[in-house]
C-alpha cells in the first residue's frame, strides 16, 4: 500500500493513558492506515519527527467558538495550540438553534452581536460550519439559554409549561440533527430563575439519543455542594451522563474545598455517570457580575460598553478613579468583560489531577483583552503541569486531552492513535513544548507545537494555518 503520510521516528503517546512507545505511524486518507516499523513503506510525504511526541489532536471539550469558527475559520488560538476539535455550545449559551428578536442577553453576547446568531436550526448551523471549512473539527452541545430566549418574552422568571413544550421541541429537532446533547448556565440571571424541574424536563430528551449534560452550576461559590446535588440529581432524572463545566471552588472563602468537592463527586461516581472539565488557570473570566464583585480578588476589567476607556484596568483602580465604592464603580462599567482572580492554585492542581476531569480552555475569543487559557490552556498543562511540576504523567494529561474526551462526547474514531481512528494528530516537543500566553500578553502561540494534522492533512506547521483547512462538523456518533 502507498500511503498519503508518515510519521518516522517518533514517540507514540496514544489517548489511552498507555504508557509511550517508539513507531511509525502510516496515514491514508482521513484515517490511521498503519502502526509500526514502517521502515522502507511507500509514500508520498514522509516527516521525521527526530523522536518528538505524536499524539492525538488535543480536543477542547469547553469552549465559546460558536460563531468565531464560521466568521474567522482559521482558528488559530485553537490549532496553534494542537487543538484538533472544539466542542462548542457551553454554558448554556449556542450559537443554534437560535432566534433573536433583540440584542443577546447576558451571556450569550459573548458568542458575538445579533447579527451573528442567524441559525434557526441546528442543521443550519451544522451546515454553516461544513460552508466555512474551519481548521478545526466542531461539534456542538445547545444551550438551555439559548432555547429559553427562542420562547420567553422574559428570561428572569421561570418557564411555563407551554414553553416548555416548545424547548423540548426544538432540542429533541436539534437531537435528531446530530447535537451532542444539552448545557445550561444556571449561575447567570438570564437562566437563574429556571427551576430544577424545568431543566430536568428538558434533559429528558437526552436519553433516547445516548445524548450529555453539561452544566455551569448555578453557583460555585459557598453553596457548591448544593449545586452539584442538583446537577446530579438532573443527571439522574433521566440517566443520562452529567458534566460539571469548569469545576473550581470560587471565592477566598471557598478555597481548600475542592477536597470536599471531589469526595463527593467520587461518591456519585460510584452509581452514575459524571465527570468534570476544568482549566489549568486560578483565575476565571465571563461577563462582568455585581454577584462577583468583592474586593478580596484582584479583578480585571477586559472591556466595558459603557467606559470603554477603562477597559485593561483592574477594578478597583477604576473605583478610585472614579472616586466611588467598588460595586457602584461596576455598575457603571457594565456591561463588561472581567477577569476574576478568584481561585487558589492547590484547589485547581487538584481538580486538574482528578480521575473523571477533563481539559477544556473556556476561552473568549470576542474578548478583546482575553484570558490566556484561550490561547494557552493545552500546552500549559503539557509544559507546566506535566513536564514542570509533574503533577501528571505525560500520557495521563494526554489522555485527560484526547481519548476520555472523545469517548465521553460521543466523537467515534477520534481522540486515539490506532488503525482506523481519525488521523487528527499533533507532533510536539515534550522537552519545549510551553503556552506563551500571559494575562499581560494573552494572544500568543504556544512553543514546541511542530505540526498539526486534521482529518489527514496537516494543517498547521511552522506557525502557519494551512490554507485549505480539513476541519469538519462532527455529529454524535458520527462514523
């Protein structure tokens, strides 16, 4: 057999968690064709990878790229980083389906401006991303959020059961057309008031389809277990898998408590189905919220709308500037954009290390100031937390990347090195590989990433985005 690429002289880490190992690795076509000494094989285009690591395409299980993969197809904070999939639709906000009468609502404005929400259906969006050929692969949750403002005439209230109905409706459509399953955005205002039972009824049309939750909890600050009972117990409802977005213990008074909050979804481990993301940063960043604002945390201000000129000033700079107490000086600001530096570093080395946690960035691409897990989550967790601190074993943060990911949204074939998978692959170099991405400097292309494969053609190398992009739509299941 001739084959379309080779890997020579590499070191295999494969997604599993298995422990590395020395091969060649044959692609042909969009798949893995062979693994093993391939000395001598017949090919078109061989790259010696001076025995750097090869790995599956690091897969972004959290992310807000919803519009930014179709408006700015490139996706380069995302492949630069040896990202190969992105899986957007968290928080409860989605780009789809979606239908705006107004401005989005906080936060779904995070996503981009109303113009940008122009996908009635899932398939239109699904089919919107296939026109626009990102780099990346993309796959999609829909947001509780979303369906509330496609029905509602006012977000702060909780549903009726007519309008219920109507989001049952639209997701069990979005269902059929191939979405990963359901988030929700409990935390903020425009899905607070939503009781448990109104989620629970909309998570009932998950089971049928093997189909995810994934929730930011309402609060995950000094009522986090509470939170999480309930994101269980809406898990259970339905037996259907629950993912808690971004798991932290938030707040100077919550710090330490990722001990309590890990026994107890150990626990529930143990008779059903959960598991967690998170990133590898203290710090958290979304819209700017008055629940948030305390002067225990440094918080950065990354845009305002209403005093733009404040914006890439800590808050409470800004309150003595404008010679008023820190919350007034907030409200005034908003909207805005904030970076929260809320969490300690031992409670998120924790979370990252747990057994059921998976690695997702949470960047902002519509952030003109982002944080930098945007652009550097994946090699901070290769670079820092794995070769650095050795918190994890290169093949067990890999894996926490690639493999536990892919089983755990559904996206057959991928997040492995092995004959038939998918060939999204990323070749790096485990002695260099580091984010470059800084909270001064967050728009930055991480070090030691050699090359990026998706779909079977290598599309990013030498700093570059390849111009004919391979990235897909993936649907649930999808062969």
């Amino acid at each position: 057999m001739q084959f379309d690429t080779v890997f020579r002289n590499i070191q295999v880490v494969d997604g599993t968690g298995a422990d590395a190992y020395n091969a060649d690795v044959a692609i042909k076509g969009d798949r893995i064709a062979a693994i093993g000494d391939l000395a001598g094989c017949d090919t078109q285009c061989l790259i010696d990878g001076k025995g750097q690591t090869l790995a599956p395409g690091f897969i972004d299980v959290h992310t807000h790229d919803d519009t930014n993969v179709i408006r700015y197809p490139e996706c380069l904070p995302k492949i630069s980083q040896g990202v190969t999939t992105v899986i957007v639709g968290n928080c409860g906000i989605s780009a789809s389906p979606a239908i705006l009468v107004n401005d989005p609502p906080d936060p779904m404005n995070l996503l981009g401006q109303k113009g940008d929400f122009k996908y009635p259906s899932f398939k239109s969006y699904a089919e919107a991303v296939q026109h626009a050929r990102p780099a990346v692969n993309v796959a999609a949750l829909v947001g509780h959020t979303t369906l509330r403002n496609n029905e509602m005439d006012a977000l702060y209230r909780p549903a009726t059961s007519s309008e219920i109905t109507q989001m049952k409706a639209k997701l069990h459509e979005a269902m059929v057309q191939g979405a990963l399953g359901l988030s929700s955005g409990l935390a903020y205002a425009s899905a607070q008031k939503a009781p448990t039972e109104e989620v629970m009824a909309l998570v009932e049309e998950l089971a049928a389809f093997d189909g995810i939750y994934t929730t930011h909890m309402r609060t995950e600050f000094e009522q986090i277990l509470g939170a999480m009972d309930e994101a269980f117990r809406t898990g259970k409802h339905s037996k259907v898998p629950v993912v808690i977005s971004h798991l932290k213990c938030a707040g100077a008074g919550n710090w330490g408590r990722t001990v309590e909050v890990l026994d107890l979804m150990e626990k529930t481990a143990k008779h059903q189905d959960v598991s967690c993301d998170c990133y590898p940063y203290s710090a958290s960043s979304s819209t700017l919220d008055l629940k948030q604002v305390t002067d225990e945390i440094d918080i950065f201000i990354t845009w305002s709308e209403s005093y733009p000129e404040h914006a890439g000033k800590m808050l409470k700079q800004i309150a003595i500037e404008m010679t008023l107490p820190l919350m007034d000086a907030a409200k005034k600001l908003q909207p805005a954009g904030a970076v929260y530096h809320c969490m300690d570093e031992a409670d998120v080395e924790r979370v990252l290390k747990y057994r059921l946690t998976m690695v997702g960035s949470d960047g902002l691409p519509n952030d003109p100031h982002p944080h930098p897990r945007l652009w550097g989550t994946f090699p901070k967790v290769l670079g820092y937390y794995s070769r650095e601190r050795q918190l994890l074993s290169l093949a067990e943060a890999v894996h926490k990347m690639t493999g536990m990911s892919a089983k755990r949204y559904c996206l057959t074939d991928r997040g492995e090195i092995k004959e038939g998978a998918y060939a999204d692959l990323v070749l790096f170099n485990p002695a260099e590989i580091k984010d470059a991405a800084t909270f001064e400097n967050p728009k930055a292309k991480a070090k030691g990433i050699e090359a990026v494969m998706v779909n079977g053609c290598i599309s990013y190398q030498k700093g570059e985005v390849d111009a004919q992009r391979s990235g897909r739509f993936l649907y649930r299941h999808q062969r």
